[in-house]
C-alpha cells in the first residue's frame, strides 16, 4: 500500500494544473462517450440510410464500436507502461481520427460496423491511459476526488451529445456528425501534445514482452480488491450500456418523447454529474469505502422497488414515476463508478498501465455484452431494460461483498 501514501500531491513537475488535468482527461474520455451519444437520434436513419430494415440491429452501430474499444485496452496497458502514457495516447488520438473520417464515406452497414470497431481501436487509448495519468499522479481518496471530478465534466457530454447530434442532423445529414466526432479528435490531439508531459515514473517501466506482460497482468489479477472490484464496476457499468443502447427506443416508442428524447436524455446526465460533484467534496472526510458501498446497497434497492412497480403496471408505468426512479438509482451511481475505480486501481500502482487495459476492458467490453443482452432484449415495454438494472446491481452487490471479505464500510487504512 505504499504507493497510496506519497500520491497526495502531483509527482510530475510541468504537469497541468488541478483543473486543466481535470478538463483534459475528460475531454479524451469523453470522446467514447460522444462516439457513443451523439448518434443516438440519429441512429434509425443512419441504418435506413445503410438498408437496414431491423431497429434493433441499429444498436451494432453502437456495439461494434464499444467492442472495439473494450478490446484494445488490452494491449494499450502494456505499451503504456513500457513507452510511456503520452506516444500511446498521440497514436489512438490518430486512429480515432481516422476512424470518423472513414464514416462520413462507407457505402454500406457492414463496412460502417468494421469502421466503427476501428474508431473504437483508437480510443481505448483515451480511456486507459487518461486512468493511468491519473494514477501516476495521485492516489488515495484524492485518486477518487480527481476521477469523481472528470466524471462530473465528463457527465456533461451524454448530456448535450444527443441534442448536438441531433442540431447537425437538421442542419445537415447524418454524416457530418462522424465529421464532427473528427474534429473533437484533432483538437484533443494538439491539446496532448502541447500541454501534456510524461507522467509515468522511470522507475516503473515495464519490458514489453511476454513474460512481462503475463507478470504484470498477474499481479493484477491475483490481487483480491482489484479483481473483484474490476467485476462489480463490469456489472455496474453494464447497466449504462443496456440504457444508452435501449434509450432511444424506450424514451421513444414506449412513452413518445419525440423530440424532447435529448432533454430527459440529459436529465439523467445532469443528475449523475452533480453526484460525481457531490463525492468530490465528501470522499475525502466519509471515504471511498463508505460512500460506494452505501451507494451501492442504495442503488440496488432503489431497481428492486422499480422492478416491481414496473412488473405490476406490465411494463408501462406512468413516465413521471418511471424518470423519478431513474433519477434516485442513478444519482447514486455517481457515488459507486468513480469510487470503484479507485479502489481497484489503488494496490496497483506499479503496474498502472496494465490494471488500467483490464479494468477498462472488463467495464467497457464486458459491460457492452452485458448491456447489449438488455437492448436486444427490448420489448415494447421497460421491463427487459428494469429486470437487467436490478439483476447487475445484486451481483455486483455480491462481488463487492467478496472483495471485502462480507465486510462493508471498513477503510483499511486512512488514505482510502
């Protein structure tokens, strides 16, 4: 644990400030989610466009992507940790950009399926190396203070992605939306090379071989808090994965939102970006322990009574009483995705980059399967969406459980 005790303060000289960090990270994470939400009201006719005739299937525009950019993350860890956080990040930056350009030109469904698992290659980068940054240079509760504030910022893009994506639809086609995405790529590119130096510490550079990759991948998944916090964030985020690819057809088909889709759309977003606000200021006096699991329990609890509203009104329960719901289980998310991050990443400082690449493929690959099963599973109604919420939160639930030994709400020391 003694990499928790000297991660207070930044360890890297000329290394953006406090707030500039915080922009910076979740302006590159947040390009996944503006790959991911910015498309959504658009979807439908993206997929007649392409001869699409199934609604459902134009959820793989969104899966093939979200493969793409769980998978990498694998490899992005180990090179990471061997050359460094700032060439890897430069280089996924490029094939992102690369990606969305080929968008805005592929003549048929299958081929924008293999481009947008492409586009996904690329920004894995942005999100295990933007973790690894930010590991380099904190840890503790101040690692959860730091990661619950780019999530606040972050949180910011689901909530106007659709009403941007929407605003170039009418303005244009939908292939100025991948333009779009383009463009966000080329300036965070120039961003990161002018302002950003090396964070990794010379003394953790990892040989990238074989043995060293399966040695550090070992000392990751060996390690009991970071293997089974790793699971319960898979779980977690699953349930953001079945909402964002189910959204548009619930908010849509079941209650006929219409246009007014983006604003209960970032209705959600506003709430969890002022809960990640809300545990930026609190984790460091309650703790990361105390406040995820609370959260979590909260989170779980807060399905089941939704579950079993939604199984008593057959599926279509007044939308007033169905967004309320949402709005109590996923105000608590904010208190359980950045925390769990933390947690999983704070024994595993020397190896960064790699508990970063399986933290990030297990939340995004594995979170995408999962979520995927809640899309295509899709009705007519929001029980499928509602029943998958309330099964992930109680495993999750019960893998939190094993990383604690059944012990919840016990700090192990008083950085965490």
């Amino acid at each position: 644990m003694t990499d928790t005790l000297h991660t207070t303060a930044p360890l890297v000289r000329r290394a953006p400030g406090k707030w500039e960090l915080v922009a910076m990270m979740a302006a590159l994470m947040a390009l996944n989610a503006l790959a991911i939400d910015i498309m959504l009201p658009g979807l439908k006719e993206i997929g007649a466009s392409l001869g699409v005739q199934s609604d459902n299937e134009h959820q793989f525009i969104i899966t093939s992507y979200v493969l793409g950019f769980g998978i990498a993350q694998l490899a992005y860890g180990p090179i990471a940790d061997r050359y460094g956080r700032k060439k890897p990040l430069l280089v996924g930056l490029v094939i992102y950009f690369i990606g969305a350009v080929c968008c805005v030109f592929v003549p048929s469904f299958t081929l924008m399926l293999a481009v947008r698992f492409f586009q996904g290659l690329g920004a894995a980068a942005t999100r295990v190396i933007s973790v690894a940054i930010v590991r380099d240079l904190y840890g503790g509760r101040k690692m959860a203070e730091i990661m619950s504030l780019i999530m606040m910022v972050f949180m910011i893009i689901p909530v106007i992605a659709p009403s941007i994506g929407q605003t170039i639809m009418l303005a244009g086609e939908w292939h100025l939306v991948f333009a779009f995405l383009g463009l966000a790529a080329f300036c965070n590119f120039f961003w990161v090379i002018f302002r950003l130096p090396e964070t990794q510490h010379s003394e953790d550079r990892v040989e990238l071989t074989p043995k060293a990759i399966v040695h550090s991948f070992h000392v990751v998944l060996s390690n009991r808090l970071a293997l089974f916090y790793t699971l319960g964030t898979t779980f977690i985020m699953a349930c953001i994965f079945g909402f964002v690819t189910s959204a548009q057809q619930v908010y849509v088909e079941v209650f006929n939102l219409g246009t007014l889709f983006p604003v209960a759309f970032a209705g959600v977003g506003i709430i969890m970006a002022c809960s990640s606000l809300i545990n930026s200021r609190i984790v460091g006096r309650i703790g990361m322990r105390r406040l995820s699991h609370g959260a979590l329990i909260g989170f779980t609890v807060t399905n089941g009574i939704w579950l079993v509203i939604d199984l008593a009104t057959n599926g279509i329960m007044p939308f007033w009483v169905f967004y309320g719901l949402f709005l109590i289980a996923w105000f608590q998310f904010g208190w359980i995705g950045p925390n769990f991050n933390a947690l999983a990443m704070e024994p595993l400082g020397h190896v960064a980059g790699a508990a970063s690449s399986i933290l990030g493929f297990a939340s995004t690959a594995g979170s995408a399967l999962l979520g995927a099963t809640i899309g295509l599973s899709f009705n007519g109604t929001t029980t499928p969406m509602i029943t998958g919420f309330f099964i992930f939160a109680v495993v999750a639930l019960g893998l939190t459980l094993i990383a604690e030994k059944g012990k919840l709400f016990q700090p192990h020391n008083p950085e965490v």
